[in-house]
C-alpha cells in the first residue's frame, strides 16, 4: 500500500493539541468512517462527530407524514430513492414500505429521471417524486422536472425536501452548546458548490475546513490537515479532494438548479426552522410542485417517542448515547431516521460497531 | 399449449394434464414421476436430510440464472451442506394468469438442466394458476431429500484455532440481481447460481475435520458468520483484506450503497475446518470449478463470546452485525 496510515497517524500524535472535536457533514462520510473502523485508530483526543448530513435523518417527522398521506391517495405512485423507503412518520413503524403493503404504489428508482419515464408509461397516473438530498442530488431533480417540460409529461410532479449546506451550517454553530473546532466538508457537494461554497467557514466564523473524498484514506489524511490547522492556529479552506473538486465547482450544474429552484425557509430534523435552506420550485414550475398540486399540509406533529436524533444530527450526542439506541431502537424496527437511513449516524455506528 | 398461461392450466382439468404431460414430464422425466401417482416412491436411506425453499426473485431471468435454476440449486445446496447427497427434489408453481409459456418453458428446461448436473430428480411436483395480478409471473417451490453420509455438521463444534474459508468471491449473486433490477450494467456481473453437492462431496471426502459448512445466501457471509458464534463463547476475527471479491462487485456496492458481506451468493460456501486440515480443505475445493478462489479468511478466536470482529484493509477494526432488514439502495 502506497498509503501509510500508521504514518499519517504518527503526524497527528505529532501535533500540539488539546481534545478537539471534528465534524463531518455527509452520510458517506459516516458510513466509510464507521466501516474502515477509522475512530478505532485515532489519538484519542481527536473526535469524530457527525453532523446534519444524511438527507433522510434531517427531513423532519411531519413531512415524512404529509408524504404518508399523500402516498395513499388513489391513482398516485410515490418514487422515491431507497432510503426512504423505511423512514417514519411521527408514528414509530409507519412508513412508505408499510404503506405499500397497505396499497400504496411506491417505486424505487436509483435517478429522478427514471420517474419521469414512469410517469409517461403510467398516463393514467399521478407520478410523485420525492425529491431528496442537498447541492448533490438537486442538479439532478432539476434536470428530472425541466426534462418532464421539455417532453410535455403533465403527470409528473416533485416533493421537494431538498435543502441546502450553508444555511444548515450557519445555523448549527449558531446554535447553543455548539463545541466543534473544525468541518470535514462534504466532497459530494463540493464538486457543484466548489472550494468557494464552503469560505464563510474561515472567513465568518474562522473554522478550519478540509473538503474531503470518500476513501478512508481520504478521510484520514482530511483529518490530518484539519489537525495541522488548528495545531498552526489557522482556519482555512482546503480541498483534499482535488481530482473531483475544482475551487468554482461546477457552474454549469449551479445554473440548472438556479433555474429551477429558490430557497425558502424549511423545517430540519434537529435544527428547526432555518430561513432560506430549502429549495422549492419556482413559481414558473408550480404545475410541477406536488405539494402545490395536491394541496399538500403539515401537521404539528406530536412528539411520541424519546427518540434524540435532533441532538445526535448536531454532534450534542454520540448515537450510543440515546436511550433508544440498540434496544427500541434498531434498524430492523428504527424509530428515528438515523437509524433507518443507510447513511445515519446511528445506522453507521449500529451496523459497524467499534470493537 | 396456448402462448400464455390462463387460468384454466391451474383448474386441473385437461389443461393442467396437457402442461405436465407436455412440458413438465418431458423435461423431468424419470420413474418415479413418470408414475403419476400424488406422492412419489423412492429408494431410501437409514437417515435422510430433509429441505424446502421458495423462490420468488425478481427479475425471474438475470445475468448467470433464472429462478429455475436457482429453486434447483438452492435446495440442493441445503441439504448438501447438511451432509447430505441430494437425491429427489419436489417442485410446486404458482403462476400468475397471462405469463407467456415460452419464458415458463425457459424455466423448467433450466431447471432440467441443474437438475442433470446436480445428479437430482424432480420426482413430485404441483401446479397451481393465480388471478392476473397476484402472483409476480412465477414462484417456485423446492423440497429436497438427500441421504446422510456426513452427520454431525455444526456451528456448536467450532474450537478456538479453526480456520474460516470461503469457496470464492462474495456478493456475486445479490449485486448482479440488484444491477439485473435497476436496468444498470447488465451482463456485467454475472450470478454465481451453481449446485455445491460436487464441492461439499470434495471438501467432505477429503478426511479434513470440518466443523460446519452453510451457504451463505439471503444475508450474505456477515450474517452467517455470525450465526455462527452467536450466543457462544466463541467469536470469529476476519481479516477484510483476504475475502475474495470482484472489482465489478466492489463498483457495484459502492455505486448503489451496498455492502457485498451482507449480499447473497447462490453457490459460495463457507467452511470452518480444523486449523491443521485447512490445506485439505483448500485444495478440495480449488481442485473443483466452483472452489478454485478458494481463501481462508479468519479464524475462531476466544477473544470476543459471541462476536464477529473483522480487521478492515485500513488497519482499524470493527464488529459485524447480522443484516437488518432488506439492503436498499441509497440516495448518492
């Protein structure tokens, strides 16, 4: 192996420093640190914290019912990636697979696109996708809805849960109790907000940032640099993450969001609401916003369980922390999105506990 | 026959004779079916393994296999790493209303096929036609009675020093599925469905003490693995660098958010041997098609009662868990 861990290790040992805490903000992130057993080979004053960035974990309870509802209506068919197929509502055990055995119809599809296509081989039915993730799935499902007009297919439309990084991470260190020295920064977004979307870290709040790839190699060698930062007393921006990510990211995918979408305020699984975090269609594209088509409403939910993962999706908790965790709480039978999701912090740490 | 199957080939009047007399006899045939009767009579054993399964995979055709031959080679290789040799197979349909009887006759000649080669017969069987929209084109059902030769396989007598071997590369059949399903890189990778009787004969003869041997199918080698030394005061320590998996399989999990120790194979075994008699094991199995990338792949340990615990290639290690549920694909 060209890579030498145990090196990278050594250098981190190396460096002056006290605890310091680091988050991460991507579910692929937690997911590789988890399965390369990465926190096992750590100093021990360096911890690994996950942050609000597993799209499924952040979307709130009374959406997640508002799609339960929806799901039901006669003649509809929910498209949805994967993941979602498992979240509850606010009742611990409802959800889109439980629905489907109920009558529901609810396609999994691996591109928003592919949606499409089923809408226009299902003309006699209404098409939702559910539109899910941040900067990284949403050029995406902004291609899926222009593809839909360009080909004239009136039966598509998209629930949108789409969210954005920035808003999110203003809030979060905003927030009380916040006690993060440093972001690893997800590469998967960076390759369409670039180097640039992630400057106001230093600049307004002088955090180190590291944009990260997806190997634990990558990971580590992120975690070294954040290190280096805060032992040097800098915060800047770097990107690790070179062969994928140019400092401008990627216009061209920026443009086709733009044209589609404009933030608003949303709801956050943890975090509340957040002013200008959510992309909703443009006004030009209402025929194409579900919840605008169905007349979709939230409910207040009521908080039934002691689920904690608001706290854990902010780094207040370890997921073995929750008092669920491992015992109500599993990802054969989850009450909270953190565990359903195959990129929850309490999936990970569930799925590939440390020795 | 008519080109699609209605319901009136499940009524068992005229048309249900005409579909075993025209295509299910033909293709099974041997004496003990040939004689009709509600049961089949057989030459038997002392003592007998004893198996069933039901097939419901969808698509019913992908890269590698079809849901014939795999309803063959999945109860063949249940009883076979019971101990025993296969003998008889029985074979039950459900087909839904309107599937076309050119893809039904595809499936029952494959199923001839694996049959041949694993040395079984299909000696009793059931046809039965459900309502357009019940059924998913075909399932089948197996039932399979093979002859004890080798008794006392089990999880209970693995000692601390045995190694743990698996025949080849993991994942195979349940990312080839997956691809199969999502219309993504078809024929790229292809189902590892086979009949393992030849290689648990192979590994069996070979005088090795072999503790336990299991298919590791729905689940993947994870959950088998720890099914193994659950609730034992035994654990198993893996080391991720020696499993054996395909590139094509790593892009594929990584691409859809799987995890090929948690997929299913169709014709990969997993042993656990005496330390000593590990290179009887290993060259059993590599001297056969299914064996040859044959690789230890850990041990049982006293380490950690009841776990399994793999060392990953970065050097950290963590605790394997039984899958949770069915693997979904992830959003990016």
């Amino acid at each position: 192996m060209s890579f030498d861990a145990q090196r990278v290790l050594d250098a981190i040992r190396a460096l002056e420093l006290g605890e310091i805490r680091l988050m991460e903000v991507c579910g692929t992130h937690t997911m590789a640190i988890a399965k390369s057993g990465l926190r096992t080979m750590l100093p021990e004053n360096v911890k690994l914290l996950s942050g609000p960035g597993c799209p499924v974990c952040v979307t709130p309870g009374e959406v997640i019912d508002a799609v339960l509802e929806l799901a039901m209506r006669p003649g509809l068919i929910i498209t949805t990636y994967g993941d979602m197929v498992r979240v509850p509502g606010s009742t611990p055990g409802d959800n889109l697979a439980r629905r489907r055995a109920l009558g529901a119809r609810v396609e999994v599809v691996y591109s928003p696109v592919d949606a499409v296509t089923i809408a226009q081989e299902n003309p006699d039915r209404e098409i939702v996708f559910l539109g899910v993730g941040f900067e990284t799935t949403a050029p995406g499902t902004a291609a899926a809805v222009l593809t839909a007009k360009e080909k004239g297919v009136k039966n598509f439309s998209l629930f949108s849960m789409l969210k954005t990084v920035e808003p999110a991470l203003r809030a979060l260190i905003a927030s009380e109790g916040f006690n993060v020295q440093g972001f690893l920064c997800p590469g998967h977004v960076a390759t369409i907000i670039g180097e640039e979307g992630f400057e106001f870290l230093p600049r307004d709040y002088a955090l180190p940032a590291v944009i990260s790839g997806f190997e634990p190699e990558d990971i580590l060698s992120s975690v070294y640099l954040l290190c280096r930062q805060l032992a040097e007393g800098k915060s800047l921006v770097q990107n690790e993450y070179r062969r994928a990510v140019a400092p401008q990211g990627n216009p061209l995918a920026r443009a086709m969001m733009e044209k589609c979408f404009e933030a608003r305020r949303d709801l956050w699984r943890g975090l509340g609401a957040i002013e200008q975090s959510g992309l909703a269609l443009r006004d030009e594209l209402a025929e194409y916003d579900a919840e605008k088509k169905f007349g979709v409403t939230y409910k207040a939910a009521a908080k039934t369980t002691a689920c904690r993962c608001g706290e854990v999706i902010t780094g207040r908790l370890s997921p073995a922390q929750c008092p669920l965790f491992g015992k109500r709480c599993t990802p054969e039978d989850p009450v909270g999105p953190c565990m359903v999701s195959s990129e929850g912090a309490c999936a990970a740490h569930y799925k590939y506990r440390a020795v | 026959m008519d080109e699609i199957i209605t319901l009136d080939y499940g009524s068992g009047g005229k048309k249900t004779s005409r579909l075993i007399e025209n295509m299910l006899l033909p293709a099974f045939s041997n004496s003990a079916l040939e004689a009709l009767g509600d049961g089949a009579i057989l030459a038997g054993a002392e003592k007998l393994v004893f198996s069933t399964d039901s097939f419901v995979v969808s698509p019913l055709f992908f890269p590698g296999g079809d849901v014939g031959k795999l309803a063959v080679c999945g109860t063949v290789n249940d009883v076979a790493v019971c101990g025993g040799v296969p003998k008889y197979l029985s074979c039950a349909f459900v087909i839904e209303e309107g599937f076309e009887t050119e893809k039904l006759a595809r499936i029952v000649d494959s199923m001839a096929r694996a049959a041949k080669a694993a040395g079984v017969e299909i000696v009793t069987g059931d046809t039965k036609v459900v309502e357009r929209g019940r059924g998913d084109g075909v399932y089948i059902n197996t039932a399979g009675i093979g002859f004890l030769k080798y008794p006392g396989l089990s999880p209970r007598k693995l000692q601390a020093g045995d190694a743990v071997i698996v025949s080849g590369t993991v994942g195979d059949h349940g990312t080839a599925v997956m691809l199969a399903r999502s219309g993504m890189m078809q024929g790229e990778l292809r189902s590892d469905c086979a009949a393992l009787n030849g290689l648990c004969e192979a590994i069996l003869s070979s005088g090795a003490a072999v503790r336990v041997l299991r298919d590791p199918t729905r689940g993947g080698v994870a959950t088998t693995l720890c099914e193994f030394v659950e609730g034992s005061a035994l654990s198993i320590e893996l080391e991720e660098e020696k499993i054996p998996v395909r590139d094509g399989v790593r892009a594929a999990c990584e691409m859809l958010g799987l995890d090929a120790l948690y997929c299913a194979n169709e014709g990969k075994l997993l042993c656990v041997a005496a330390e000593e008699d590990c290179g009887k094991v290993l060259d059993a199995m590599r001297a056969t098609e299914q064996g040859k990338d044959a690789a230890v792949i850990g041990r049982v340990t006293e380490s950690y009662p009841g776990k399994v615990v793999m060392k990953t290639a970065f050097g950290g290690s963590r605790i394997l868990q039984k899958l949770a549920g069915a693997q979904l694909p992830r959003i990016c």
